[in-house]
C-alpha cells in the first residue's frame, strides 16, 4: 500500500505552482509550519515539479484548470468528480503522482477554496485544529504521522454557499486587544481572522465595524487584498451599504467634502450617492459582497419613528435601484455576476413585506438576483421565514444569527451563553425553510465563542451530517470535538468530565444570559431554587477545577483554560455572586445573623470575578490582554454606566442570640411569640414526596441551643404551661437532628416514616422548636393516600400543583402534513426543562379545522375544581410576518380551545415590545388559560398549530392559589408506575 510519512527521517517537498497564486501558496506555509510543530520537520516548497530538486515524497497542490492539475486528472480519473463542483476538493495518497516523486498527496481543488480545504485536510489529519491560534490549542508532537491511501476521499460541496461570521461589538474587548498587540485593526490581525474562518472551512466575513475601516486600516487596502488572495468574500453588515464601513462616513464627511455632512438621502442625495459610487469603484477586482438598501444613522430608523411604511419603502427602491446600476457599471462588466445583499433586519421587515394596505418591498423586481438576508430576534430565536411560494427566489435566503448582541432588552457580549442544541433546533429550521445560500453569525469579539462558532461553521458546511436527520446529535458533536481538541492526552473518563463542564456551563448561561442576572432571577427560597442551583455549580466547579489540575500536571492546560476554564469559573462564580447576594437580601430580611456570612461570601465571589479577569489577561504573558473587559454584570443600559456588583445587606444584631425558624423553601420566618403562631406543613400529600427542610437560626449575637419536644405546649386556664400528650401521635415522622447549637443557622430534614401511616385518613403531628426561653411550635399534617387505583404514566398533585416537563407524555398522535406523517418528537436536554417537544417536519403547521399531531397528558384530581393550565414554550416567534403563534387545548375530549402564546401586537425582536423582552430574558413563553379537572382521572391534550414552537412544560394549580414565585418552577411532580408513586 502506498504511504506517505510526516517526520524527521522523511524528506518531504510542497509542491505548489505558481499559477495556483500566492494565496494557496501562504496556506501552503501554514500547513508546513503545521508539519514542524507537530514531527519537527519543516518540508520545503517549490513551484514546479520538474526542477532539480528530487524528493522521494511530496505534496502536490493543484487548482482545476491549470496545466499540472490536468495532467494530474487524466492520471487519476477519480479526480475528475471534483470538477466543476464548488469549494471541493480530491485527497489522494498514490504511488509516483509526478516524475522524480516516489510516493505523494495529491490535493486537487475545483477552485482556489478547494485547494485551500485540502491543503488545511493535512493539518486535520495530524491533529491541529481550527482554533491553533484563537483556542491556544497547541501542536501534539509526534515521531511520525503516515498517511495511507485509506486516507483517501473525494470532499463534499459545502451544504451552505457562503458561511462565515461578523465581528461585531468590538470594544472595549476585542478593539483594546487588537490596538495593543496589533497597532490596531490591521492586515497582521485580519490573517488571525481569516486563517481561522479558512480551517473552519468558511468562505465569508463582515469585518469590525463600530470604528474601523475594514478597506482603510490594513493599512490602505492590505486587509482587503489579502481576503482577495485567499479567495474569501469580504461584505459589509446590515446597514453598510456599497462596501463602506459604518465608521467611514464620519472620517469623511463636512460641509466642505463631495460626500456632504448629512447621512440623510432625502437632505443628501448627490452625496451621499457619491460615497457609495466611491465605494464600489475602490471594489473593482476585489472579493466583495455588497449590501444594498440603507439605515439610518448608527443603526437607526432611515425615516425617523413616526414615518410611514410606504414612504421608506419608495425611497428604498430608489436607493436599490441605483446601488444596482453602480455595482453593474463598475463590478460586473464583461458578463460578470457579483452577490449582492439586502438585509431584512429590525423595521426593514416591515418595509420588506409592507404594512396592511401599504405594499412592502417583497417582490421588488430589483431585489430578484439579491440575497435576502433574514434575521433572527437577535437572540437567536427566528422571525419570519420565507413561505413556500417564495422559496425559490433567484438571489437566495440568507440568515443572520446571533450569538452576541448589543441592545434591548439586554446586551450579551461576554462569554458564550447559547447552547448547540438552541442553535440546532433553530438552524435547521432555517435549512428547512429554504435559507441555504447564506449563513453569518454575530460573534462579537470572536474569543471565548470557539466551540458555538466552531460548531455553526460544521453545520453550514456539512449540513448532512450534523443537520436534520440527526435530531438529538450536539451530544455526539461535543464528545467528537472533545476528543479531537484534547483526545491526544486525555482518558474516555477526563474527556467525560470536559464534556460536563463545557454543556455544563453552556447550560446554565442559557438558562439566564449572565447579563441579566441579578439576585431576583433565581429565588433565594421557593422551590429551593438558589439550593438546585447552587449544587449544579459546585459539582460543575469542583470539575473545572479537577480537570484544570490534571492538564497542568501534563503540560496541557491551555486550550482547555482558554476555551472552556476561564467562561466556566467566570460563569458559575458571576451566577453563585447573584445567588448569595439574593440569600443575603432574604435572609436580613428575616432578621438573621447568617445573612451578614451571606454578604462576606458575595463580596468573595466578587473579588473572584476580578481575579479571574486579571488572570486571563495575564495569560500567556499577556496574549489576550483586552479581551477580559466586557461588562457583565447587571447591563442594564444600552452601554455599560449603569453596571455594578450586587448591593450588601448587614444586619445590627442584638447582643443576646434570638430563635428564628422557618422552612428553606419559604420566606416567611416565625420567632418567639406571646400568642405563639405555628409553622404550619401540608407537603406529604402522597407516599413519595419531596423532602421539607426547616432552618433554625439565630437572630442574634452568640449560640442558640435548640431541641426539638414531639407534642405541643398547652396553656391551661390557670396559666401555667404543661405538655401535650400527643407526642405519641408522631410516630410516622422523625429528623436528621433533634436537637443542635448554632451561632448562624442549621438544617433540619423532615423525615416521613411511611410504613407507620394509615391509609386515606388525616394525620397531624405536632411539635416545638425550642430553647430555653423560646419555642415555635410546628404542625405536620399528612395523608397516606391510595394510588392503586390510578393508571400509569398519571401525574398526581403536590401541594396542590401539577409540574409535568412535556416530554413525558403518556400517547402522542400524528396526522398527515403535504402528503408525509407530521408528529411531535422529542429534544433532548433542551430549554429550561431538560427536554421539549417539537413538531417535525418543521415546515408542517395546521389550523384548527384540521387533525393535527397531538401529545396527551394524564393527571388525577382528588376532586372537581377550576384551575390554570401554563404552557411553557421556547421563545420562538411567529415564522409568518404578521401571524400569531397558537396551541390547541383539550381538556377531557372536549373541543379544542385556540390559546394564544403571542398576542396581537406581539412583534419578535422589537424594542418595546413587553412579552417579547420577557420571552427572551426568561428563555421561554408562558400561556395560561382556565380549565376545569374532574374528580379521578384527566385527560389534557395539546394539539400542534403554527410551525416553530417548541412545548417544554406544562403547569397546572388551582385558580384561587397560585404558585409561589420562582425562574423555573416547582420539581416536576410525581406519576404513577406499577401502581406506585414515582
């Protein structure tokens, strides 16, 4: 078998003709550099085969079309499935490719980019990755590395036509960072960039933009030319029309320039139509992307708020209409196509499909070859999708997504806070809908969004593998990208722990976006919210840690503190500071001494956030010194001045210690009183109930010393205190603890002993918590109830509360959407819940008229009574511009209820737009409507209407007791299995 060897005893030469240009012929050096840091052997290049330099083993790149790549397909007839095919690319490992050449890679591309991919396949194969640089993934040094003709493959054409990504929200990170190491936004930092869009296999790029000038600070035109030489597209963003930075305008505008001093059309016309005629002109020759249309000032409305649709959408198509005659004057002379953008963002959507009897610009014959570039809500969530009698548009759909955004109703720009499984379900979606021609995603200062960024980039290129025929696959994705990123040097069982950490930590930022969290988010008590919480931190904390350990003992620690340590530790210690700062708030509340411990441990964890900045600047001597500065913490503005660290309560103690009691899941707090008022619990409603905790505390200075005394204290008429004899009736229910001292606060569990209950009869138990001169007295009252009787897979009430996480469904049907089977199919680990339920395929939608894919749920009422059902859903928004997002209910076979998730001026991605800002800070949509259950067994069904939503819960309490306040609600409730309570 034919072998070509990567080392010290194998002399290896580049070959790489000069026609190929000297683009590949930089990727060539790279890819030999590559070579030297993993064998420590530098092959050598040379542009033509048949020199005098003989070598036994070689590397042969070729582009389609020139003189030795054909020669090379006449050879190799595999190498002509390349042809005419995009971006593509032959491997071959064969036996004499060229004279004087014993054994050789062949690497044929079908254009510039192709031979790019496979040159950068070499680089994969010995185990460099795409974040060499932005990652600090280092070389794994090798003895050898030998490459055989199972190596072989023909590659695929990248599923999305231009795949790239924005830099966008540049300071204070990424520009302080480049301006320090770089003088600034240069051609020597723009290779960085381009290098890694080039492993990661993309072809497109919006540069920064906030105060730079891409065509300008190379300097001069540097950074373009070397984008041209790597046969990358370079565009403009949403609002920078005909190649010209947002930020050039204001370096070139006055009262004295050709351009005018107003960024207005209508006040500005003849100048502002020479910037852009200036623009296109400086783009001749070059790898351009234009954006038609135009935005007002800094990203505002072009028209001003109070404009009409129809007087935007006239002077867009004037705009359109000559920045097309410019871009085919100057750019597509000699039958020439260039692509062109139009971006369908923020309130151009509503010029775009109009505005009741106002006409929009959909269908302008102008826009026919332009790419229309949809959005979605900014936070990932997509708004209007094409419809199907306009999938087929000439110039493609395009979509912009966000992984970092500034603005309403939070700014996220810090580390990465979106999981890959929001990106799937949204993605592929996109696909679905006809947006294949281009994919951009806003990544901010590009660092600290590896793995997100990395793992969109895979999507967009091989859609097949990682799109939607494999539902359920980011798993499979990460535990892959682990073991390509770390697998050199790490056990199956340390790359398990990495796993946990990276989803870990991509799990709670998109629970809540770390920007807006404050201590409110999480509730301190109910639900023993903060306490679930705290507990996933801690064993994803001690993880990180563990892992970050063994890495450094081997010399590996870099990528792994690079890419994940640092936005895991930043993360879980920003998410504890909140976390604590809300137990401190509540516990001064109560009066207790533990609440000023509370307030020492926030200030830790704030010093914590500090350090760790500090410690990532410091990192590697300094090499991403700047990008530790992004706000993080209680965003609360459009820019940063209104930031700050949580607000410390302390409290003045009295001098003598002070009982307080109350339970760990509620607020209200009960102490030492006159006419004494008892702690009451009603929890143990059914066998398997959840734990109840009550904390003793001391509401002063010095030791409490408690105890716990069965039966209750009487007072008879002659006023002299006595004990109850009903301690015997406490036999069922026992402590972790009976009695304690404690100068801030202990825990107790109650402990229900089942085996000694009855059946169906009302139990009540009485006991004190006492001191020596005070006590709370405390009731427990019980039902052992029957569940026999009650079918499987039904859920039973706890405190009167129905929890049921929507995967957890007892049937589902399906029903017929344009000739194929449409039904409910579940996302694993997705959104709030662990889990939801979407309809797929996730073009199918249907109206209430029709038999629609339903889920059913089970639950047992222990009597007739009205309640609320919430359906908890993604934060999706309507796919249709204009429509409304609606579930069907039916309760019992009754006929199905319509139930509104967005309302009639609900409008996604709008500033103002109340339930939309709620949807996307809280990461889903809560809908309640008024049901009745009977007495026994329930049946409710949610039947599937518009395509889009995600279902990941549903909620249901009487209508005269609501749930206590908290961000994910109540544990899911108990069912029944095999006749008893699970």
């Amino acid at each position: 078998m034919t072998t070509v060897e990567f080392s010290k005893k194998q002399n290896i030469m580049f070959i790489v003709p000069e026609e190929c240009g000297s683009g590949i012929q930089r990727i060539a050096k790279k890819v030999m550099q590559d070579i030297c840091g993993t064998t420590g052997y530098t092959p050598q290049m040379c542009n033509e085969y048949a020199d005098d330099r003989k070598t036994e083993q070689a590397v042969i790149a070729v582009t389609e079309g020139q003189s030795l790549a054909e020669e090379l397909a006449q050879r190799f007839p595999e190498l002509k499935e390349v042809k005419g095919k995009r971006e593509c690319y032959g491997f071959l490992i064969r036996k004499e490719p060229v004279e004087g050449v014993s054994a050789g890679v062949i690497i044929y591309g079908s254009d510039k980019l192709g031979t790019i991919y496979g040159l950068f396949h070499i680089s994969e194969l010995l185990g460099v990755m795409p974040f060499l640089f932005w990652g600090d993934c280092p070389y794994t040094e090798k003895e050898k590395v030998i490459l055989s003709e199972a190596d072989s493959f023909i590659s695929r054409e990248p599923s999305v036509e231009y795949r790239g990504f924005f830099i966008n929200d540049e300071w204070p990170c990424f520009g302080n960072w480049t301006t320090s190491h770089f003088g600034g936004f240069t051609v020597e930092m723009y290779d960085h960039i381009l290098e890694y869009l080039l492993r990661m296999k993309g072809n497109y790029l919006w540069p920064a933009m906030w105060s730079s000038c891409f065509m300008l600070d190379g300097p001069d035109m540097e950074s373009m030319k070397l984008a041209d030489e790597y046969g990358i597209y370079i565009g403009m963003s949403h609002h920078e029309p005909c190649m010209r930075s947002g930020g050039e305008y204001s370096k070139v505008r006055g009262s004295h320039s050709p351009y005018g001093d107003a960024w207005d059309y209508v006040k500005n016309k003849e100048g502002i139509l020479k910037f852009w005629e200036d623009g296109i002109k400086r783009s001749v020759g070059h790898h351009v992307f234009p954006t038609v249309g135009m935005r007002g000032e800094n990203d505002s409305k072009m028209l001003g708020e109070d404009s009409l649709i129809s007087d935007n959408v006239r002077l867009l198509k004037e705009i359109i209409t000559k920045q097309k005659e410019m871009i085919h004057t100057y750019l597509e002379k000699d039958e020439k196509t260039v692509p062109k953008l139009f971006a369908v963002y923020k309130e151009v959507e509503d010029y775009y499909f109009g505005g009741g009897t106002e006409e929009g610009l959909r269908g302008f014959e102008d826009l026919d070859d332009v790419t229309l570039l949809l959005c979605d809500d900014n936070f990932g969530n997509m708004r209007a999708l094409p419809e199907k009698f306009e999938r087929d548009h000439k110039g493609g759909f395009g979509m912009y997504y966000h992984l970092d955004y500034h603005g309403d109703p939070v700014s996220y720009e810090w580390v990465a806070s979106t999981p890959l499984n929001r990106i799937w379900e949204q993605m592929t979606e996109t696909w679905e809908y006809g947006v294949r021609k281009l994919w951009i995603v806003n990544v901010g200062d590009v660092k600290f969004q590896e793995f997100p960024l990395n793992y969109f980039m895979n999507l967009a290129y091989d859609f097949d593998t990682w799109g939607s025929e494999a539902p359920n696959s980011t798993g499979a994705y990460t535990e892959k990208w682990i073991k390509d990123t770390f697998g050199e040097y790490t056990s199956a069982d340390e790359r398990r722990e990495i796993r946990d950490v990276l989803e870990g930590y991509l799990r709670l930022n998109g629970l809540r976006r770390p920007e807006s969290l404050n201590d409110t988010v999480y509730h301190p008590a109910h639900e023993l919210e903060c306490e679930r919480i705290l507990t996933q931190c801690e064993i994803l904390e001690k993880k990180n840690e563990s892992v970050r350990q063994i890495l450094r003992s081997r010399g590996k620690e870099n990528a792994y503190y690079s890419m994940i340590y640092f936005s895991a530790a930043a993360s879980v210690n920003l998410l504890k500071m909140q976390l604590y700062s809300g137990k401190n708030h509540l516990y001064a509340n109560q009066g207790k001494a533990v609440a000023n411990l509370y307030g020492e441990m926030t200030e830790q964890f704030i010093k914590r956030d500090e350090e760790l900045a500090q410690e990532m600047a410091d990192f590697k001597n300094g090499k991403w010194a700047g990008m530790e500065l992004a706000s993080h913490i209680g965003f609360t503005n459009w820019n940063d001045e209104d930031w700050r660290y949580p607000v410390k309560y302390t409290v003045r103690l009295p001098q003598k210690p002070r009982l307080v009691v109350s339970r760990a899941d509620e607020t209200v707090h009960y102490t030492n009183q006159y006419f004494p008022k008892s702690l009451i619990i009603e929890d143990f409603s059914w066998e398997n109930v959840r734990t109840v905790k009550l904390q003793i505390a001391n509401g002063g200075q010095g030791t409490v010393h408690w105890n716990i005394v069965k039966g209750a204290r009487k007072v008879g008429m002659d006023g002299v205190s006595r004990e109850s004899d009903t301690a015997e009736n406490c036999e069922w229910i026992g402590f972790s603890a009976m009695s304690g001292e404690t100068k801030l606060q202990d825990e107790v569990t109650l402990i229900i002993k089942k085996e000694n209950l009855p059946f169906n009869k009302m139990t009540e138990c009485s006991f004190e918590i006492r001191t020596d001169t005070e006590f709370v007295p405390v009731i427990v009252k019980t039902e052992k109830k029957e569940s026999s009787q009650i079918p499987d897979h039904t859920f039973v009430p706890e405190n009167g509360i129905y929890a049921i996480n929507a995967q957890h469904f007892s049937e589902k049907a399906e029903a017929v959407f344009e000739n194929q089977m449409a039904c409910f199919k579940t996302l694993d680990h997705f959104g709030k819940y662990e889990g939801g339920m979407k309809v797929f395929p996730v073009t199918a939608y249907f109206t209430e008229k029709e038999k629609a894919p339903s889920l059913t749920y089970q639950l047992w009422s222990e009597k007739e009574e009205e309640n609320v059902l919430e359906l908890h859903t993604s934060p999706a928004n309507p796919l249709i511009y204009g429509g409304r997002l609606h579930m069907g209910v039916s309760v019992n076979q009754e006929v199905p209820v319509e139930l509104c998730i967005t309302g009639e001026k609900y409008k996604g991605g709008e500033p103002g737009c109340r339930s939309w800002e709620e949807a996307v800070l809280n990461q889903e949509h809560k809908t309640t409507l008024k049901i009745n259950l009977k007495k026994g067994m329930n049946q409710i069904q949610i039947y599937a209407r518009e395509a889009g939503i995600v279902l990941e819960r549903l909620v249901v309490y009487n209508s005269r007791k609501l749930p206590e306040t908290s961000y994910l609600g109540p544990e899911e409730s108990k069912w029944i299995l095999n006749g008893e309570v699970r």
